[in-house]
C-alpha cells in the first residue's frame, strides 16, 4: 500500500477539520473544532493542517460537502493535495434534564432543614450527540463513522443552580473522536512481551485506561469487495484477551487474562472488548496464561 504524499515528507498523516456544523444553536463548533485538532496533535501521530489554508485548499479544488474529494486524474476519486483525512461533523443535540435526589429531600425533612420552604434536591444531567465521519482523501473511502454520545452528571444541589462542565463534556467528545481517527489509521498493537509475560501495546493515555479489556487478533488479510471496487481488511481469527494493568503517556502494560490458541506475538492488533462481552472475561472461573 502507497504511503499517503503528506505521510512520506514528514512520516506523519495530515488531516484537516473540513466541516462542524451545530445544529442545537449552541454555538459550539468552532469550540468543538479546536479541542478535536488538540487531542489528535496530542496523539503525537498526526499533523493538523492550519484552518485557513484548509479553507482555501478546498475553495480552490471544489471539494463537495458531502465529503467526497475530486482530482483531476480521470476516473479516479481523491488526490486532495496537502491533506490524508478530512472529518466532517454534526453537533447533533444538547440537552439537559433534572431528576429530583429523593434521599437528600426525605433527609432535609427528617432533619428539619429549610422548614416551609420549597427547594428540592436534585442532579442535572446533561447529554450531547455528535455525528462524525473521516474521509480518506487519497481514495475517498469513509474509513470511520460513528455517533458519539457524551453523558455529564452534577453533584446533587439543593434549591440552587448545579455545576455542569460543559468544556469538559465536549472535550471528553473530542477525545473519542481523535481516539477513533488513531486507531483506524494505526490499529492498537503489541508492540512488545517482556520475560514475564507482560504485553506492551503501543498505545497510552487518552486510547487505553486501566482495567479495560482488548481482545487480540490474528494476522490481518484482505479479500475482494464482491462489488468490484476494490478489497476489504478483515481481522483474523480471535487468539484471546488481554487486560490493561498501567497506562502511560505513550504505551501501556497488559496481562493475558485467556488462554490463546496461537502464541502471541509482536504486531497483533488489539481491539476494545464490547461492553456487553466484558462480564464473560471477568467471571473467576476464567482461565489465565498464555
């Protein structure tokens, strides 16, 4: 596979923010952009392109907003100079409920606090949505698309205004989305198996959090698309999981919690164990080792 042009003259994919539209009229796209361009320049495996010539790399070659990217080689889609990956975003909602705390009403009225007077107890919760997409510019293949959906809670408050970090929450979105765009592009691997067993993986803070559970592949292949448009990756065979035990800036430490049914060995891609087959993995009947 052709390395991207952006990639073989600084050994690092670029990728430009090409649209975040918000459609709660919070006025929180451009907030949104910045923190999405921090956390993947935090990645350390990206570079950003500056906005402004962004904006005139696309007013100049037409780019469409539907994310499909043109050149001008006939019949070939992409070739969009200067950048590899182009997001495309939608805030999609923002909203906020209050639930009434009834174990701190009943304690107020047991313990008399504030008699004859109406203030209620209560958490807020506030939820966003976004939708997004990441185009590969050199083929014009959607290589991630997701909903993201990011949930914050305050402290119970009574009978006064709650604290909600709405930087936060949107910062928590936009690490999800940079997390998404690394490992598509750079899957999570072992990059490493110490004498006693412990598996390094090549990914730290922000991708991977202690506790988490992986499960690891076989070697990856690719088979054609039926449609004729080219092949499709696929992983291969699961060999078994593994279970972060410490996380640092840029790798993290991880134990085999299965038994796998190859060894394992360096360059096997990991992938996040779905929630729901997490409880399998933690039942004490589990068996451990290689």
């Amino acid at each position: 596979m052709m390395t991207p042009l952006a990639a073989q003259q600084n050994d690092k994919p670029v990728v430009g923010i090409a649209e975040m539209k918000d459609l709660t009229g919070a006025a929180q796209a451009d907030n949104f952009i910045a923190m999405i361009e921090t956390a993947i320049i935090g990645s350390g495996k990206f570079r950003i392109i500056e906005r402004g010539r962004l904006a005139t790399l696309m007013k100049e070659q037409g780019l469409g907003r539907g994310g499909i990217v043109t050149t001008s080689t006939k019949k070939k889609t992409g070739g969009f100079e200067g950048v590899d990956y182009l997001i495309y975003g939608t805030i999609t909602s923002i909203s906020a409920v209050n639930k009434s705390n009834l174990g701190d009403n009943m304690l107020r009225g047991v313990l008399g606090g504030n008699r004859g007077q109406s203030a209620e107890c209560f958490n807020t919760r506030v939820r966003m949505e976004a939708d997004i997409r990441i185009t590969d510019t050199n083929t014009g293949e959607v290589r991630y698309a997701t909903r993201i959906s990011e949930e914050q809670e305050s402290a119970t408050v009574c009978g006064g205004g709650s604290q909600i970090d709405s930087a936060g929450l949107f910062r928590s979105a936009a690490d999800n989305v940079a997390t998404g765009l690394v490992t598509t592009i750079f899957p999570i691997q072992v990059a490493a198996i110490q004498a006693d067993g412990t598996v390094i993986l090549n990914y730290g803070a922000g991708a991977l959090d202690r506790g988490e559970y992986l499960m690891v592949y076989g070697q990856t292949t690719e088979i054609p698309d039926p449609s004729g448009t080219g092949t499709i990756k696929i992983d291969g065979e699961k060999v078994g999981a593994i279970q972060i035990t410490d996380v640092q800036t840029s790798f993290s430490r991880a134990v085999q919690v299965t038994s796998f049914t190859v060894p394992l060995t360096v360059g096997a891609v990991a992938r996040p164990v779905p929630a729901a087959d997490v409880k399998a993995l933690q039942k004490p009947s589990g068996k451990k080792g290689r």
